[in-house]
C-alpha cells in the first residue's frame, strides 16, 4: 500500500477515545505508528458545499470557548482518567521523566495539575480502573501493559486481582469474584444485581449509592427503581430507533444525563437516536436532538457522519464526525436560541470536571477546554 494511502487511511481512523474499547484504542494506536496521525484531527476534506438549508440551521463560533494544550501532561497509558476536583486528574503512565517501566513492572498512577502544570506520583501500583464520586478507587494489581505482551506461561488470573479503597488511603487486595460483575462508575464496586433481580429479560444499571437503579426491560420500558424496591418513574422509548446509554452523574445540576450517541438514519426511523435525557430521582426530561442532526441523518443528503450528546455547563452540547463538512462540536446556545459550531475539531465531552466547566481531550498533546471562560482573549 502507498504512504499516501496509508496516510488517509490513518486520519480516517483517528483515535477518537469517545466510543472505542482498550483493545480498539490499542489497534488504532499501533496504526498511528505506522502512519502520520495528526496531534489534533481535522474534518474531511470535502470539495461538495454544505446545503445551504443545513447551513442556515448554526452559525460558526469558533472562540467561544478557549482551548489550551497541555504540553507538559505525562502520556496516560489508559483512557480511564479521572478528575479529583476541578483542576487535577489522576491517572495511568508507563512513563515518566528518568522512569520507564519494564514489561513485569506495574504501572505508577499520577495526579497531574492542569493549572500549574505540575505532576505527583501517588502510591498505589497498577492500572487506574475507577474513582468513584466520593474519592473510591479501584486499580487492577497487574502488571503485563498490553494483551499483546502476555507470554506463555502467564495465566487469566494475573489480571483479576485489584486494590480497591479510599483515595489517600491504604487499599485492601482482593480477587474479582467472578467476571460476569459488571463495574459501578459511583461505588468503584463490582455490580452483581443480587440485590435487585428482576429476572433475565432485565438490565440494571446502577446509579449512585441511595439513588437506587435503573431497571430496563428487553421490551423498551426503562424505570428507576428506589432501594426500597419502589418505581420512582417510568420512560417509554423505542427501542428500534433509541438507545439508553450509561447515565452520567452532574454534580453542580444534581442530576444524571445519558451520553447518547447518534448515527446515519435507520429504515422505519426519521432519525436514529432522536433523544436524550436529564433525569433525577423523581422525574425525567427527554431532550430532543438540534434539527442539525435530524437532517443531517436523513439518507437524502448523504452527508454521512456520527456522534455523541453531552451536558456541560454551558449547556446541550453534540459533536459530529466523519460527515462531509459539518464535524466539530456545538453547542445548543438556549439564551440566543441558537445551534453554534464552537469547535471544527471533532472533540466530544467525554472528560468533564466536577464543575461542568473543563473538558479533557486525549489527543497527543492533550488539550483543555474551557467551558466556563467566555470568549478566548
């Protein structure tokens, strides 16, 4: 194959850590070796117009909030990072300056500084996995980097140890009872459903502790049961043409969104994906998508593209990528009733601060997003 097309096959392919799994993040990077991946990705080149009634749908405003890239931060090895409070983040490196680990040495787990630009090595060993709302940890006690270095001899049961604790604290070792557990985000704990088994057509996801669960039929129904066993509320959705993504705590909102991500148009469906949703313990809002992306989807255009939908801050905000002339992130400006396109890049919000207003994106260096700043000066 030419370089040149090996080239556009890697900017193609850009590592993109919104929707991609370890071993997706790792293929993409052993790509990125092989070609030249940019530090910051750009859309398409396209020589076809945006239609103009889907131009008149947003306005640009790139500027609208600051960018800042952070050439000091030490390279994560995972994209599991985390924020302890609303300028530091903590994470995984396999490097540092005078240290790089071997094969058979456990990772260090740093608290980097975004505002001074300062880093501190903390003491726990092995690969950050989760920090709950309320400072839980959970680091795997392993050593091997990657699935591709394991070796004959080595054994599954290497990777199933984890510490698990207090931030700050001492952690206490133990092993993964069983790997049908799934992960809570708030607790850091392994998630069994034993205590809330409504049968096998179920799927329960857990919220934070005293919030109770989300109890989601195979048929479409969703509900948010209470730890008494009592139904707080009932969503209805369409199953053919939604989905009811992981929800994602807003401490400064005291309320829970679902990150959810959208696609080119399904037959049956005027457009995939069509909401969102901002819930709390006793109500849900459905939010419906900027008629942007309801076009955009629509098979008649051929434009192409994908995405995801946050909530910062500042507001609805949803990035669009791999579409002809239309990625980057926008952001739904309620107070002037408007859809703008703050950023060409497509970045998501997939690394919010606890406050809403920074988001973290892992290009290479990675790159600050000021939320909260007004315009850039």
């Amino acid at each position: 194959m030419h370089m040149a097309a090996m080239q556009a096959i890697g900017q193609r392919v850009w590592c993109n850590l919104a929707a991609i799994g370890m071993h997706a993040t790792l293929l993409c990077l052993a790509l990125c070796v092989a070609v030249t991946c940019h530090a910051w990705p750009t859309s398409q080149a396209s020589e076809r117009p945006i239609p103009p009634e889907l131009q008149a749908l947003f306005e640009e405003a790139e500027g609208t909030f600051p960018v800042r890239t952070l050439h000091g931060m030490p390279q994560p090895r995972l994209r599991e990072i985390f924020w302890v409070d609303n300028h530091r983040l903590i994470y995984t490196v396999r490097k540092l300056p005078g240290w790089a680990a071997r094969d058979d040495e456990r990772s260090k787990i740093i608290i980097y500084d975004v505002d001074t630009g300062t880093y501190e090595e903390t003491p726990y060993r092995g690969d950050l996995w989760c920090l709950g709302l309320e400072g839980q940890i959970l680091v795997q006690d392993y050593a091997l980097p990657y699935f591709f270095t394991v070796q004959p001899g080595d054994t599954k049961e290497d990777t199933r140890y984890f510490l698990s604790g207090t931030l700050g604290q001492t952690l206490s070792r133990f092993k993964r009872p069983h790997e049908l557990g799934m992960l809570d985000p708030f607790s850091c704990h392994f998630y069994d459903n034993a205590d809330h088994n409504f049968g096998n057509r179920h799927v329960l996801r857990a919220l934070r502790p005293g919030d109770g669960v989300l109890d989601e039929t195979l048929g479409g129904d969703i509900r948010l049961v209470s730890p008494e066993g009592k139904t707080k509320w009932v969503l209805e959705i369409d199953r053919s043409c939604n989905l009811f993504p992981e929800p994602v705590y807003l401490p400064w909102m005291k309320r829970y969104y679902t990150q959810s991500s959208w696609s080119s148009g399904k037959p049956g469906c005027d457009y995939a994906h069509k909401n969102a949703w901002l819930f709390s313990t006793e109500e849900v809002r459905t939010l419906v998508m900027p008629r942007l992306i309801k076009e955009l989807q629509k098979p008649e255009h051929r434009l192409g593209g994908n995405g995801a939908t946050y909530w910062a801050r500042p507001g609805m905000f949803v990035f669009v990528q791999y579409s002809v002339g239309l990625d980057g992130l926008y952001w739904v400006d309620e107070k002037a009733g408007r859809l703008k396109r703050v950023l060409k890049n497509p970045w998501g919000l997939q690394r919010l601060s606890p406050d809403g207003c920074r988001n973290l994106v892992l290009t290479t260096p990675a790159v600050l997003i000021e939320l909260c700043k007004g315009q850039t000066q």
